[in-house]
C-alpha cells in the first residue's frame, strides 16, 4: 500500500519536506492524493498488496521499458562459450563417484576476464557446487539450473556413466553461459581462472532467510501477488515437483520387482538345463530353452539398470531444478513482504513527521532527526521497489524458457528409453526365437501348429520363410529389415557364437520351383 503523501528522497526536497510551507500546487496534490486513498479503502482493496502500486502497470508495459529495469538483456555485446572435453574420476571409490573432476574450454570477450582463452580448466564437483550456491543466493533475478548429478545408476566404471554425465554437464554449462544476468557476475571470472581445486567464492551471499526462520514464513500465507502469471507459476511448479518425486518412488519398486524377476529368470532356466540330465530324449531342448531363458533373465536385468539411468537420474534432476526454481520463487514473496515492511515504515515517518509539525515548539535536532529518518525510510522503499520489479521483469522471462526446457528434457528422457526399450525387446524376441526350431521338432506331427493341416507331409527342417529371419510363413508376417540377427547374449547359449549358416536343402529351396504362398510372399515385399 502507498503512502498518502509520496515522498521521492531523489526530487527537490523542499517540495517534499513536511515541515516546509504547503504551496496551493503541493495542496491540491496533497488533497487528490488523499481522495485517491480514500477511495481504495472504500474499494475494499487487500491491505496487503505484496507489490508496489503501480507494479503491474510496469509489467504490463511494451519492451521498450525493458533495459531500465534489466539492461543486461538489451545488450549483446558479450559472450562465453564453454566446451566440455574430458572427465576425471581419482582417489577412493566415493571421491570417484561423488566428486568427478570436470575438464573444459573456455573463450569469452567479457571483460571481467584476464585473457580471452582458457585451455584444460579443472574443476572438481565440489567447486561446481560453490558457485552455485553463490549464483543461486547472489542473483535472485534468474532461474539458476540445479547441478546435474555427479554419477549415474550404470555405474562410474562404463562409457555409458561418462557419456550421460558428460553431456548432462555440457547442458548445465550452456545454460549457464546463455543467462545475461549470470555471465556478468565477477564470480564467474574467478571461478574459471583459478587454480585446481582452490576455488571458493569471493563474496558472500546469503538467502533472505533459512533454517527454522525460513520454515515459519513459508507457513504463513503468501503475499497479493498482481502478476497472474507468477502467482499462478508456482504452484505449478511445486505440482511439478511432488508428480516427479511420486513417479521416482514407483520406477525404484519397478526396478527392484525387475531385478527379482531377472534372478528368478535365471534360476528357472538353471533348473530346465538340469533337466537334460534327466531326460535323454528332450535334452538338446532344455539344454538350450534354459540358456535361452538364462540369458532373458540377464536382459531383465540390464533394463531395469538402464531404466534407472534414464527414467530415474532424469527425473532426479528434473526434481532438483524444480525445488531450485520454487524456492526462488519463495524467495520473491519474502522480497514483497519486504517491501511491505518498507511501505508501512515510511509511512510511519510521514505521520511522525506531521504530528512533529503540527507542535508549538519544535526542536530544531527533532526537526533535523525527523527528515533523515524519512529519507532513509524512502530511499529504502524506493531500492526495494526497483529490485522487485527487476525480478519480477527477468522472471516473466525465464518462466517461459524453463518452461521449453523442461518439456525437451522429457521428450529427450521419453525417447531414449523408448529406443532402448525397443532394443532390448528385439534382442529378446531374437533370443526366443533361437529355440523355436527346437520347439517344433520335438513333436513330429508339428503340436498345435498342424490342426487343420494333417493331410500335408511334415518335414524336419525348417522352410527358409520360418527362419529367425524371415519370419514365420504361418502367420504370414515378414521381419523387417532392421531386425536384430545376433546379440551381445548368444555366447551364453551352445553352437550359436556365430550365425547358422543355410543348410544344403535351404539352399536347394531357394534356387528350386517355389509354391504360391512363397510367390505371393516375395511378389507382395517391397525391393526399393
């Protein structure tokens, strides 16, 4: 809420000084002022208006505005590009997965730097998570992206670990360097061009409030907030951030249910490869069905691995982010409350000042103590006010931005483990398919197969049309030409290291006179 009579600390100060003559132009302001204020009290308007009066109109005006509040938007004039290159992981196996060493170039114009160039900076995890911290507190403008995790469920000793936490890192670096309000930040600067692993923040920065304080004023209603937009961006955000945490809970019992089921896979196929041994006539079949269902049970299990180091780590870094931008956004309600504070307080100033006045006898140290309160008073007002509208301003904007980026980092999350699913389903599919001919074969009148079809002479090799290959001629369906022909698994199973080669009867079938089913299979496939 404003004050009745505004008092600007950086205008004339006679024409605001309450104890100077009232002018007949500072009277008619002074009188439509209060007409004005008496009409919001019989408005019935909130009390508690978290933002200045004129803030949404602020908001609401046409970029040209845009530089007084946030100039670093306006300017392009400088830049930085940072490279990652490598990753280092020594010491002892938690200072391995916990605190990686970083490696990257760097070359930016701006000038907070002492040359242009950097080659081969090192940095280690826990100096990622200083600056941070700092950039996090220091500027309360922007949407500071949450660190990326320093490892990953496929653990710290495969290429897939490096390449995920590479890349994830690549992307918190572009974001970073891609942020106006972050690249002009002397830290920065000093984060970069020190040394290995000495690296701590020059300056210090807190949040407006923490620990139990922090915990009270979050329970306490937020702040009218006129901006529809943020006030409405926040709990979405904390939807956003509650769905994600439900949705890691049930992948991590996913995982596990499908680990279980992978070690209860393989000791259904130990026990059917024990059969062999009892059974003379079957034994090639539960010789090679248990390997077969072996070796299903080892791709159940590298699923549920890579479901956690795509679906899970995902979403863990997308919960971080969440609470990173909430917590900013909580920030912003403590900055309106401030503000609130200030308003109040220099109101009291005014009428303190007033009723001073409006005495007999005033003490000219009275006097003199009265008006530099109350310049302090709107001088602080008028700082927080600036500040508010500057945060607000810059958070209109990256709404939107880590808006887009959270629904690609999804889409992104969705179809690599959609690609990977699809794979190993393949590889399984190809593995089942191993043992079908020996399926067949045991029952030499075909099983269930030949109903329907008894009159017709069985054979005990399989048509080139029946191959894992080609397809089943029953069921008229042809593989597709991207099929999977060998895995990483078939060692595990007898005689099929390599790919069977045709037998001579399949290559006499192909060469030979062909009955209309084959016909109309190869008339009806594509050849372009």
């Amino acid at each position: 809420m404003a004050s009745t009579v505004p008092y600007d600390a950086y205008d004339n100060d006679v024409d605001n000084n309450p104890f100077s003559e009232p002018s007949e132009e500072n009277l008619g302001v002074a009188v439509a002022n209060n007409e004005e204020a008496g009409a919001v009290v019989d408005t019935g308007a909130p009390a508690m208006a978290g933002t200045p009066k004129d803030l949404s109109a602020n908001v609401n005006a046409d970029s040209q505005s845009l530089p007084d509040f946030l100039p670093e938007r306006k300017s392009k004039k400088y830049h930085i590009v940072a490279k990652i290159t490598g990753l280092e992981r020594t010491g002892s196996l938690t200072a391995r997965k916990e605190s990686p060493t970083i490696i990257f170039d760097v070359s930016t114009n701006l000038p907070t730097f002492r040359k242009s160039q950097h080659k081969n900076v090192k940095k280690t995890y826990d100096e990622f998570q200083a600056l941070f911290n700092y950039l996090s507190s220091a500027v309360p403008e922007t949407f500071v992206c949450a660190l990326p995790p320093p490892s990953t469920s496929f653990g710290i000793n495969n290429n897939e670990d490096m390449q995920k936490t590479l890349k994830n890192f690549s992307k918190w670096i572009d974001k970073v360097c891609n942020d106006p309000l972050l690249i002009v930040n002397e830290e920065l600067a000093y984060f970069i061009e020190s040394d290995f692993n000495t690296y701590t923040p020059m300056s210090k920065a807190k949040q407006p409030a923490s620990g139990l304080r922090r915990k009270t004023m979050k329970q306490l209603p937020p702040p009218y907030d006129e901006v529809v937009e943020l006030a409405e961006f926040r709990p979405l955000v904390k939807s956003i951030y509650i769905i994600c945490q439900e949705v890691q809970n049930k992948l991590l019992r996913m995982s596990k249910a499908r680990k279980q089921l992978s070690q209860e896979e393989n000791a259904f196929g130990q026990n059917f490869h024990n059969l062999s041994v009892d059974d003379e006539r079957h034994s090639k079949l539960y010789r090679r069905f248990g390997k077969v269902i072996t070796a299903v049970g080892d791709i159940d299990s590298v699923m549920a691995t890579f479901e956690m180091a795509t679906l899970y780590d995902d979403l863990k870094w997308i919960v971080q982010d969440s609470y990173i931008v909430k917590e900013t956004l909580t920030n912003r309600h403590f900055l309106m409350k401030e503000l609130l504070q200030a308003q109040q307080n220099t109101k009291m100033k005014q009428d303190s000042a007033r009723r001073l006045r409006a005495k007999r006898d005033i003490s000219p140290l009275k006097v003199d103590d009265a008006i530099r309160q109350l310049k302090l008073a709107t001088k602080s007002e008028h700082e927080l006010t600036v500040k508010l509208q500057r945060v607000t301003h810059n958070m209109l904007i990256e709404k939107q931005n880590w808006m887009d980026s959270l629904v690609d980092s999804l889409a992104s999350t969705v179809k690599e483990y959609t690609l990977k699913k699809i794979e190993y389903e393949r590889k399984k599919l190809t593995l089942l398919e191993r043992v079908r001919s020996d399926v067949r074969n045991v029952d030499t009148q075909g099983g269930l197969s030949r109903l329907g079809r008894e009159q017709l002479v069985s054979s005990p090799t399989l048509n080139p049309s029946q191959s894992a290959i080609q397809g089943d001629s029953w069921t008229a369906d042809r593989r597709a030409s991207h099929c999977i022909e060998n895995t990483e698994f078939d060692i595990t199973i007898p005689h099929l290291t390599h790919s069977p080669e045709p037998s001579p009867d399949t290559q006499d079938l192909y060469t030979g006179p062909i009955d209309a089913r084959q016909a109309a299979t190869i008339l009806g496939t594509s050849t372009f």
